[in-house]
C-alpha cells in the first residue's frame, strides 16, 4: 500500500500543496484529476520519491514502483527493445534476458515489427507505448503515470486508455495516474480524486463501482456532469481562474 | 523517408554538381587572377599543379608525412585531453568553474606566441610543433566536450532516477551518447586548426615538413611552388576531414542517420 500522510509543499514562497492524505492499495486504480498548476504533478513526483515534500510522510510499502512520464523520455540513442529494457539493465539483468522480455512487452504493446527502431522513427502514440513498456518491464506492482496521453490525439489517447487498462487488470498492478481530464479519470479509475489548485487540496473523492468495460461514452459524460454539480468540484474547476501555471 | 533509387542517385549527381560548380568558379577566378596580376606575383592554377608534380619528384612525400604525424599526434593529444577534463568540467561544477578560466587564457594566446615559447623551452624540431599544435587545439575540444556535459537532459536524468540506474550505466548510456554529438563538430574545428597550426610551427621551428617547404619556397621566391604547398595542405585537411572524422561519426552515432536524409 502507498500511503501518503497529511502532505504539505512548498514551492519556494508559493503554497502548492495543503494537507494532503492518499492511499493506494494494491490492485487499486486511483486517478487524481484536477486543473492545470493545481500541483498534482508535483505530488505524483513526491509519491515518487523524486521531490521530498516539506510536510508530512510517504510510506511506500509496495515491491516496486515505476513512473511513466508525461513525455516519453526515451534514449533517442537505443532501439526500441533496448528502451523497453533499460530498467532491466539498471537491475543487472543479462543482454539476452532483458531482450527477450522486452520483446514480448514489445509485442503484446503491439509494438511488433519494430524492435530495431529508434525513437524518432516511431509515432508519438508508439513512443509512448515504449514508455509504458519500460515501466511494466521491471515487474512492477505499483504505476504512477503523470499525464501519459495528454499529447495524444483523442483517438490514440482513448485506445492507450483501452491498453492500460487491459494492461494493469491482466497483471493487478496498482495506479495512481495523474490528470486534468475528468472523463479519462472517470474511465481509469475505480477511485477518482478531485484537487482544488493553489494550494492543491484534495475537495472531493468518489468510488466508482461500474466495472472498465461497461463504462461507455454516455456513461463518462453523465458521470463527468454529474461530478461537476457538485460545488466543490466545480469550484475547483471553473470559478478559479487566477490559478498559476506550474 | 525513403526515395527511389534513381531520385536519390540524380539528387547526388546534382549535389556534386553544387559543389563542383563552387570549386570551378574558384579555379576560374584564380586563373583570371593570376591573367591580370602575371605569373610571378599570382600563378595560376596550372603553375601550381606543375609546381607540385615538381615537388612531387623531390620527395614531398616525406614532406607531407613529417607534417601528418606533427599535426595528428597534436591534435590526439589534444582531443583526448581535452574532451577528457571537458567532461569533468561539464558534470562537476566545481572542476567547471577551476578549469573554465585556463581555457580562456589558452584560447586567448595567439598560436605564433605558442611556437616562439615551445621553439625556447624544448628547441627547434618536432617537439615544439606537437606542442604548439596541442596548446592551440586543447581548448577547442575542452569547449566541446563541457558544453556537451553541461547541455544534458534533466528530464532524462530524471527518468534514470527512477529506474534507479547506477553510475556508470549513467555515464555511458546517458551522459557520453550525448555529449559525444557535441565532441564531434568541436573535433573537427580542431583538427582544421592542427593542421593549419602545424604548418605554421614547421615554418620556423623545423627543418622538414610542409612549413619547411614553404620557408624554402619563400626564400626563393617560387611562388608557384608555396601555392602547390597550400594545395596540398588544404587535400590532406579535406581528407582527414572526410575520410577519418566523419566515417567515424556516422559509425558512432548511428541513430541520427536516417533523419539526416533530405538534407
């Protein structure tokens, strides 16, 4: 289980966070959804491990935890089967080993067919599949996806969505995944958390009981509307326009 | 992208083509030169290549060696040196901002000042000129290669933070891919300033050489024959250039290749 105990941050003289308390447990698909500059990057990164917040305590008690970020950050200098097998190479796994198993990821990524590429020969929506596949290579059991398919078209972003979430049940990985779109959260998430910005608060949080594959387009919009009526909600989305820019 | 055969073959064909109508132009504009001015002053490009086929008989073979190695051993020196302490500076702060300042100050000292300090400390010969060529090309490379170290992706280091990758898979998958694109284009400006430079030295501290020949071609107002000289230098430059660094290159950094094809 992670577990993030009454969070606070500072950003310089800027108060980001405020009194954030979060668990993930495992298995569970947690999205944290709300607008831009609201500092649910900068949590997801706290969650992480890569930034120390000021207040407060993370315990992760998960095996292994992996970022994917909201770019891919591929190494434009290795091939695609060497990308998805670079956090193998961290760990010491031999060349043939890590290949093999980066060339089944590869391939059930429907990556098939283009193992030898590089980075810039492939499309966004690929590179990002690369990513995913980096992350799900070292065997983890807990996700944290920063925005992943933000740069995507709407058609791309909702077939990855479709991946993911086929991805992560297959293997009952845990997810804490990051956005300002409330349908993808919607569609993502058994848990959907909603961030009010500066300072980022979490204002509201709801289960969602519908399983993946039942929760279609008209189920997403009167979910998201549904959400929005509520004053907290709203209020966090709409009638703050004076947020900052992170 | 990928083209037809003949499309890419025709494409070539005009390229050399580019290039082939700048080298003539210049040609004819020496010949016209040297029309105008006479051939003692500016000879054309035909005294020139009998000037060198003369050369050529009196063993300017050994000539164009001595200046080759000179120049080669100085400007290797010089790169791994160089590209070595560049690195250090790039990645420590520290080493950076030590190092920083004893580059400028040799980047400042002009190459003629260089050969009149190697020529009194270690006396006329090759030595002076492997130095001098080493002092002037070190900076170039240290240049390079610290630019390359400091330009480094954060968002990539980041993303090895995460996967917990360990220093020296840091430093050869990460940090040296990268720099390496800068290190290259440094290494070649250097190499064209070995060279230069070497001949240079050679024309006082040496008795041999490409510089020793142009000493000589001076003291006997051959002007065909230092113009043969010049042309000779600027060959061996091109084809360090083209047949050493940038095979070397594309050996190297073989994922840039394909997305250089149009151009």
């Amino acid at each position: 289980m992670l577990r993030l105990e009454s969070i606070g941050h500072d950003f310089g003289r800027q108060r980001t966070l405020e009194n954030i308390e979060l668990t993930v447990s495992p298995g569970e698909s947690v999205c944290l959804v709300g607008p831009s500059g609201c500092g649910k990057t900068t949590l997801l990164r706290i969650a992480a491990g890569l930034v120390t917040s000021t207040e407060g305590r993370v315990s992760d008690g998960f095996r292994r935890s992996t970022v994917v970020f909201q770019e891919p950050r591929l190494l434009p200098w290795r091939r695609l089967l060497d990308n998805i097998g670079l956090g193998l190479k961290a760990m010491g796994v031999p060349r043939r080993e890590r290949l093999a198993r980066a060339r089944l990821l590869a391939d059930e990524l429907g990556l098939a067919g283009h193992h030898g590429h590089y980075p810039h020969e492939l499309s966004g929506g690929m590179q990002q599949r690369v990513a995913l596949a980096r992350a799900l290579a070292v065997d983890a059991d807990l996700l944290l996806l920063d925005e992943p398919f933000s740069a995507l078209d709407v058609g791309l972003r909702s077939e990855a969505q479709t991946l993911l979430i086929g991805l992560l049940a297959r293997r009952g990985i845990a997810s804490l995944l990051v956005t300002h779109d409330l349908t993808e959260a919607l569609r993502l998430g058994h848990r959907v958390v909603v961030l009010s910005p500066s300072p980022g608060r979490i204002v509201y949080e709801q289960r969602i009981e519908l399983p993946f594959a039942e929760r279609d387009t008209a189920f997403l919009y009167e979910a998201a509307g549904a959400l929005l009526r509520q004053s907290a909600v709203a209020e966090s989305f709409l009638f703050r326009q004076d947020e900052v820019s992170p | 992208m990928k083209r037809s055969l003949p499309t890419r073959g025709v494409e070539t064909l005009l390229g050399w083509g580019g290039s082939l109508t700048g080298v003539l132009l210049f040609v004819a504009l020496w010949e016209w030169g040297s029309l105008v001015y006479g051939s003692f002053l500016l000879p054309g490009p035909r005294d020139a290549l009998a000037a060198l086929g003369r050369l050529w008989q009196e063993d300017a073979a050994a000539a164009v060696w001595a200046t080759t190695w000179r120049a080669m051993l100085g400007f290797a020196l010089a790169a791994l040196v160089g590209t070595a302490l560049g690195i250090l500076a790039g990645l420590s702060r520290t080493v950076g901002r030590a190092l920083e300042p004893v580059s400028t100050v040799l980047l400042g000292i002009p190459p003629i000042a260089w050969i009149v300090l190697a020529i009194l400390w270690f006396g006329s010969g090759s030595l002076a000129t492997v130095y001098t060529v080493m002092a002037t090309s070190l900076p170039i490379s240290f240049a390079g290669a610290q630019m390359g170290a400091l330009t480094r992706d954060r968002r990539l280091q980041e993303m090895a933070d995460v996967f917990s990758v360990p220093p020296l898979m840091r430093l050869f998958d990460f940090h040296l891919p990268h720099i390496v694109s800068y290190v290259f284009p440094a290494l070649i400006t250097a190499l064209g300033v070995a060279w230069k430079v070497a001949v240079m030295a050679e024309l006082f501290a040496t008795e041999d050489g490409i510089g020793a020949g142009l000493a000589m071609a001076r003291v006997n107002l051959d002007t065909a024959a230092a113009m043969a000289w010049v042309v000779l230098v600027v060959a061996l430059l091109l084809v360090a250039e083209h047949g050493l660094l940038r095979p070397l290159q594309r050996r190297m950094e073989p994922w840039r290749q394909t997305g250089r094809g149009g151009s």
